[in-house]
C-alpha cells in the first residue's frame, strides 16, 4: 500500500496539500522531489530541501518554474518559463533516496496559469474528458510492462532459448529484482495485478537476458499512464543497484522475442463494464475495436516510436502485422481474452469443501491492442487510444467494420496467406507511421485534443530516422543490427 494513504488513513484520490504537509513533517521527511514527463517520455526531477512550514506550503500551493524549452521539443526558447504543480494524488515515498523523501508527478502550467496543451499528461487528460463529454463513459487501460534483464555473469541452471515463460527460481536468474520492483511500485501506489517471467531467455557466450513482465490492473487511462512511467523508472533503478541492465527495447536480438506494451483497455459507466452484455462481448466493445484497427496505423506513431519497433512487427513472433481481431489469437493486432464469463464456479469445483458465497466483482473483460512496444510515449499513446475509442462509438460502419476484419486463425499460417494480401496491413517504418498519422491529423486533433504543433513535432522526429525498408537493409548483416539494437536499447 502507498505508505502516506497508509498513514492517513485515506485514499490517494483524496490527498489534500494539508495532507502532504502533516505526512512531510510528522514522518520527518527531509526532502521533496517534483517529478514530471519530458519530450523522451522519462521522468524528470527538480529537488527541494524542505526547510520550514512556510517553504513547504509555498512549493505545494504554486509549484515552479523551469525552462519548458530544455524539456518539450515544441516550447520556444524565447517565450519557454513553465510552471510545473504537482498533483498530490500522486505523492508517494521514495524507496531510493538516502535520506527521507516524497516525490510527486506534476502537470504542466503555462504562463497564463492554464494546463499547458501540448503536455503529455494534459493530452491524455484532455482525451478522456471529451471521450466522457461526448458518450458519458470512462476509459480504464492496464499495460503489460515487458523488459529484459542484461547482464553479465554465467549462472547455473540454464533454460533452453525462448522457453522461459512463467518460470520459476532458481531457472530464472532475477525474479528477486522483479520482486523488489514490485514492491516499489505498489507502494507508490502503482495497481499490479501479477509478475512472471516471459518467453525471452538466453544464456550463451554473447549474449546473457531474460525477459520480465509487469502487469497492471485497469485503471483510468491518466493514471495507467503515470503507473507505467513510474514502473519503468524504479525497474531502472533497481538494475541499477544490482549492476545489471533493463531495457524496454522493442528488438534486442534478431530471432529472439521482442519486448511489447501490449494495452488492454474497457469502457466503464456507473461502476459496470460496459464491454460486456450477457455471457459475450457487447456491440460497444465491437465498436470500440472498430476505432482501434481504423486508428492503428496512425496510433504507431505513439506506441512504435523507434526504428527497431519495426524489427519487432515481423511475422512469427506474436506480434502483429495485420489489422484485424480475434477471440484470444495471439497473431491478430487486437485480441479479446479470456473475461471469467460463464466460469463463477471454478474455484469451488477446485475447491469442494468451501462451499461460502462468491462476492461479485466487476467482469474483467477487456480488449488488448497487441502492436505497442516499451519504446512507446504512454500518455500520447493511452490519448491516442482514446481517440479511437471514441471514434469507434461514433463510426455509423462500426459494426460492419468489426465484423469484415474478424479473423478465428493463424494469419501466418502457410495457408491462410490469401488472408494475409486481403487483410490492411501496419506501417513497417517509423517514417511510414508518420507519413499516416499526417493524413489522419484532423481525427487527433479534433476538439483540441492533440495540438497540431504536437502532431508536426512527432511527425518530424519519426522522419528523421529515414528508416524505410531498414529490416532488407540490415538483413544478414550482423554488425549493422548490434550497432542499431544498441543505438535505441534505452528508448522508452
């Protein structure tokens, strides 16, 4: 549990300054760190000694001010002071500083004290109220987190090359980092659902790695968005006090599973999934799946940020190419899990003598859009969702959408390769996603919510990587790939 809410008593949605400011000074805690997202999707930090009551009331009540231009590619240098106020909801304990400290994420405020618009967190803020303004429902999102450990030393009790999903010590070599993460999280009030190890594992003269996951619980799409950011930074953390390297990268090694931030997402109203109506998906949920595969090719544009992103959406390796759904099929680009519909009774069939009451809890059927990676800018990426959500609610076609692009095999398969030249196909480059997301610039930026000059901002960056055709470019040329592998191993 978050240890300030534990101490007071309360959740962290109703943290007030005062609040803060009893915890700060009966807790003795010496130091307060404002922390917020730049242009690179890390998190940015501004320190403060706390040296008196009057000091703190002040940093908590007005924030401060930084050069907007040093963190944001779009602030000019000529007009870039920017107020940064933190959100108390987000207060947590640092589990790393050596003396007592509270870190808070911060939202960005312009010189007229209005949220600045091309913020990361105020875009997905902005994203979410319109989606509720125009169809009175929330969006919740839950990431899955995957990473590799990197390191060095030889270690007993080997895995085979790509067996290494959900095992267990001592086969698996940092599950004690995956834990103390965990923890971390959790305590800065991060929603984990579980942890396990993923397929990715090698353990050979050249390279030593294995894959991790983090998965969350849904979530509010602004706070997915601050969890995931918060995950990544103390995973990075952690490594480093082990000696060891963490990287979200899309791609670290040709032929071996790539790391991806698969997003499930449900609609909610009044405490009820609205994703689900009896024992099946509802047409809303066939809506908003709608909205993603029209929007996925341009949704690259903020979840496959990296030319090695492109390295990963291969066939073959359960990460897709194609755009199209399916129930639980892992080679589509949007996948409905499994939701516990029609299954109350499991645990007391597992169970014979625990014959009390099932509690009732909220169906957790979701739908999950496969083609992101940890490379992705989540808050854009978590807008950028919900701007298709909404456009799925709103396309009069939806349905018929749904239902055109609904697949029940293995696309890869030898034999369904007629289904393959039918199906639209995902951008292979980040200059191709940027070339789309152009062209469908008005859809984002309707009602304000993606500012035009964020659109151009990303657009330029993706294009300058001038990475088309890179996968023929590079192929068989080992040398080549290390050196782009390496180039882009800390993305995210």
């Amino acid at each position: 549990m978050n240890k300030i809410a534990e101490y007071l008593g309360k959740p962290v949605e109703e943290f007030t300054r005062r609040d803060l400011v009893k915890f700060i000074q009966e807790q003795n805690i010496e130091m307060v760190n404002f922390r917020y997202v730049g242009g690179d999707g890390r998190l940015k930090t501004l320190n403060f000694v706390i040296t008196g009551r009057a000091q703190l009331d002040r940093l908590l009540s007005t924030g401060e001010r930084v050069d907007g231009s040093s963190l944001l590619p779009h602030i000019n240098p000529a007009a870039s002071d920017l107020y940064v106020i933190p959100r108390y909801k987000t207060a947590f304990v640092n589990p790393f500083a050596s003396i007592p400290t509270v870190d808070i994420l911060c939202s960005y405020y312009n010189s007229q004290g209005v949220r600045l618009p091309s913020s990361p967190e105020n875009i997905v803020k902005k994203a979410h109220e319109e989606l509720q303004k125009s169809t009175g429902l929330s969006l919740e999102a839950m990431g899955e987190l995957e990473y590799y450990v990197l390191y060095d030393s030889q270690q007993s009790y080997p895995v085979l090359p790509q067996k290494g999903y959900h095992e267990s010590s001592p086969f698996t070599k940092w599950e004690q980092l995956r834990l103390e993460a965990m923890q971390a999280v959790a305590q800065a009030g991060g929603n984990i659902k579980y942890g396990h190890t993923e397929v990715g594992i090698l353990n050979s003269e050249d390279f030593k790695m294995e894959q991790h996951e983090l998965e969350f619980m849904p979530a509010p799409i602004e706070d997915a968005a601050d969890q995931i950011i918060i995950a990544k930074w103390m995973l990075r953390m952690i490594a480093y006090k082990y000696g060891v390297t963490i990287s979200f990268a899309p791609k670290i090694l040709i032929g071996h599973a790539g790391s991806g931030l698969h997003i499930h997402s449900r609609l909610v109203k009044d405490g009820k999934n609205m994703m689900v109506a009896g024992s099946q998906i509802s047409d809303m949920a066939k809506k908003v799946i709608a909205g993603y595969l029209k929007g996925a090719p341009s949704l690259t544009a903020f979840g496959n940020i990296v030319p090695t992103s492109y390295l990963r959406l291969v066939p073959h390796q359960e990460a897709p190419t194609h755009v199209c759904w399916g129930y639980g099929n892992r080679s589509t680009l949007v996948r409905v899990p499994l939701g516990w519909l029609n299954v109350n009774n499991m645990a007391q069939d597992a169970n014979p003598v625990d014959r009390a009451e099932i509690p009732e809890f909220m169906v957790n059927q979701t739908v999950e859009l496969r083609c992101p990676d940890g490379s992705a800018n989540i808050y854009l990426l978590l807008a950028g969702m919900a701007v298709a959500a909404r456009h799925g609610l709103e396309m009069a076609d939806a349905l018929r959408v749904a239902e055109n692009l609904y697949v029940d095999v293995n696309i890869f398969a030898p034999e369904n390769k007629p289904l393959q030249e039918k199906l639209p196909h995902l951008p292979t480059s980040c200059w191709d996603s940027a070339g789309i997301l152009l062209k469908e610039r008005e859809l984002y930026e309707k009602d304000g919510v993606f500012p035009a000059t964020v659109i151009d901002d990303l657009a330029k960056q993706l294009k300058s990587y001038d990475d088309q055709g890179l996968s023929e470019r590079l192929y068989n040329k080992k040398d080549e790939i290390k050196k782009t592998i390496n180039e882009y191993l800390h993305c995210g």
